[in-house]
C-alpha cells in the first residue's frame, strides 16, 4: 500500500510504537511515518530494566529495538524527547508540547503505562522511585552496591526481579507486599509459595499483610519505611513497584471510548477509525475468553502492532496469539502463557522443590488448558501455550505424569 498526505503518526516510541512503525515498512506502507516519544532514547525492551540493566549486563545500545540508523534509513522521522499534549480528530492532528501541530492520515496511539505511586507522607522523598524508564533503571544501578539497604514496595513480578538484582549486586534487600501473599494480583497460591521460599532462602526479608504509614528520611532523602505496626525498616532507597495505570488522557480527552485503557477491536481500531491504539494503553478483546481485558506484556505489544499495521497496509489480519510474558529471577526462568480466567481446577506437574515445575489452570472434563505457569519447564510452557490455542481436550492424568512428555500429552 501507498501511503498519502500526512501519513502515519505514532504517539509512543515504545516497544509497541517502535516495533509498530518498522512493520508498516516491512508491509509496503511507503507514506510518511512520524515516531513520537517522551524519552530521549530511541525504541528499547523494557522488561530486561529491572534485570539485565540493573546488573550492569545491559545498556541502551543492547536493549535497542533496532539501530538508531534504522529510522533514517527507514524514512521514520523519529522525534523523541517530545510529548503529545492534544488530540484535534475532527483535524486529525495532534498538538505537542511548545504549540506544534503535526497532522495525521491515521494516527496509532501507544503511549504505554505510567508505573502507581504510593501517595503516603514521604514519597517525594529523594531515593523514593519507581522502575519504568531507561532512567529509573540507571538511577536504582547506581545506587545499588554491596551493603545497601534496598526496600522494594509491592511482590510483583517488577518487584522480585529487581529485588533478585539487588541480592545479586550485594545489597540487603526487603519486600514490603499489602496483601496476604506475593503474587495475589497475578499468580496461583502454588506459585506464590514457591516464590516466597525461593527470595527468603537468598537472604530477602519477605513482609505480607503490611501497611506503609510513611517514609522516613533526614536531609530529604529517604531512610526508612514505617510501617502500620510502628516498626520502621531502615533503607537507603526505595523502589514502589505497585502497578500500572494507562496513559489514556490523550484518548479520553479527544472523546474516544476507553474503559482502564483505550478500547479497541481485533484490528487495534479505536472508537474513530482513523485512530489505533496498541500495547499497555489498550482495552482489547480477548477471543479466546470471550472478554476485553487490558493485557501488559511485551507479546501484547508485538500482536497489536502486527494487528495496526496490517490493517493500515492492507494486509490480511494476523492469527490471534496466545498471550504470553516471563520473569528471570536468579536461576529461574519463569514462562507465563494464557490467563487463567474461568478455570475450576489447578494442576501441579514436576517438583516444585528441585525447582522444576509447571502450574496448570484447567476448566472443564474432559479439561482444557486456560494457562499455564512454568518455572524452568520449557516444554510445559511451549506445549501448553500450543494447546491453550488449539483448547484442545487432554489426558489430566498423562499431564499430571513428568515421566509422559509434553509431546505425547498433546497427542491426546
């Protein structure tokens, strides 16, 4: 397809927004393509920030989506260090910051998710911050050594992998989490038990069911996070890692349909059809659950992209994907796949004490597979991703069996 006029603007120059605008090139869109993103640093990965990165394993050139080459070379007018303050759709153009109007032909919003933060006595706090950005990961780097005091509020997946990276930097590391276990807001009992066991044998102070009354600090820098109980866990920094919430004001603002996140359909087109929208922003069908839900994962990112610049090119639509997304933490790999939505019966298959294993979330008999956890299990992860697609019945009994491989238990 030939593109005209103004062309494709890109709101975001994330994973979504970078990975969206090298894939209308690859599908023939030959039109003007503008890329606009906040940070100063062309389209990176974002997961390995509170791993690699934080490790010194990696910097913005290794996590780099492509070449900062790539766009000249591509004709993708990259703009960065630039943000969208408006939408005008009757116009279709949208303002910057500093008064610049930059008009569209159709427009891809994919401005991501901005990390929670914890709205308690102290957290302006320098020494308090979240792990989003190229440049919250370099600040948390450098204040990690041997012997620092490392607080990390939340026991999400965000949360244990940068407390993982603390221990492996020597730091002393605690786990502030609200709710009863790690884990609540994403994972099975199974998983969080295993978890929880895994980060205490390493040295990490796990503390569940805890309130944060406020941070304490002197000169303005954090020194301490007093809890509900009165006690008061001393600490040289602090890392909240309590959630994303959708950059949607754009799109709300300009009266396009959002519920926690841009609404979409299976094409990524917004309420306007001149508009898409793709990654963490989104509001998305999921037709495998027969339900939208907003998904945050690096593969959410990469279908909807495939989803936009194909119908912007004129390609035929992509299959639906299973969604999928991981976490490193020491010497486990953790493989997600699926959600487990509308399942009635949890399987464990392997040793969860030889840190082997894989959590299955099954529905119906004979059962399908509506998810999938698996920790250092590849072929549990593969196979179950493969067969969550299909929904395919299978043998519970050949599933709970390490000994019959994954291959002959979706042979049926």
């Amino acid at each position: 397809m030939t593109g005209t006029g103004a062309g494709v603007v890109i709101i975001g120059a994330g994973h979504a927004g970078g990975t969206a605008a090298a894939l209308l090139r690859q599908y023939g869109f030959s039109g003007p393509i503008t890329l606009v993103g906040e940070e100063p640093i062309a389209p990176y990965q974002r997961p390995p920030l509170s791993k690699a990165w934080l490790k010194g394993e990696a910097d913005a050139d290794t996590l780099a989506l492509k070449p900062e080459s790539f766009y000249a070379e591509h004709d993708i007018v990259l703009r960065l260090s630039t943000r969208a303050v408006a939408l005008d759709r009757a116009a279709k153009a949208v303002t910057l910051e500093g008064g610049q109007r930059l008009p569209y032909e159709t427009l891809i919003l994919a401005m991501g998710a901005r990390a929670n933060r914890l709205n308690v006595p102290g957290a302006g706090l320098a020494g308090v911050q979240v792990l989003r950005s190229a440049a919250d990961a370099e600040a948390l780097k450098l204040a990690l050594s041997p012997g620092k005091r490392l607080v990390v509020v939340g026991g999400g997946y965000i949360g244990l992998e940068a407390a993982a990276s603390g221990r492996a930097l020597g730091a002393e590391v605690v786990v502030i989490e609200a709710l009863p276990r790690i884990l609540a807001r994403s994972s099975c009992q199974a998983l969080s038990d295993f978890f929880t066991s895994y980060h205490r044998a390493r040295g990490v102070g796990v503390e569940l069911g805890a309130r944060i009354e406020r941070f304490e600090g002197e000169g303005g820098h954090v020194t301490g996070v007093r809890l509900g109980d009165g006690r008061v866990i001393a600490c040289d920094i602090v890392v909240v890692g309590i959630g994303i919430a959708p950059n949607e004001e754009l799109a709300k603002d300009a009266g396009l349909d959002c519920a926690n996140g841009v609404i979409v359909d299976e094409a990524a087109r917004t309420s306007d059809p001149a508009v898409y929208a793709i990654g963490d922003v989104t509001h998305r069908p999921l037709p495998l659950y027969a339900r939208s839900h907003r998904l945050e994962s690096v593969s959410n990112a990469l279908e909807q992209a495939r989803q936009a610049a194909s119908a912007i090119a004129g390609r035929p639509p992509p299959p639906h994907e299973v969604t999928w997304n991981w976490s490193d933490q020491y010497d486990l790999k953790l493989q997600l796949a699926g959600i487990a939505l509308d399942s009635d019966d949890l399987l464990v298959r392997g040793d969860p004490a030889a840190a082997k294993f894989a959590v299955f979330h099954l529905r119906g008999q004979p059962p399908v597979i509506r998810a999938v956890e698996a920790v250092n299990a590849p072929a549990e992860f593969m196979a179950g991703r493969q067969l969550i697609g299909a929904q395919k019945p299978i043998d519970r009994r050949k599933l709970a069996d390490p000994t019959v491989s994954m291959k002959e238990v979706a042979a049926g």
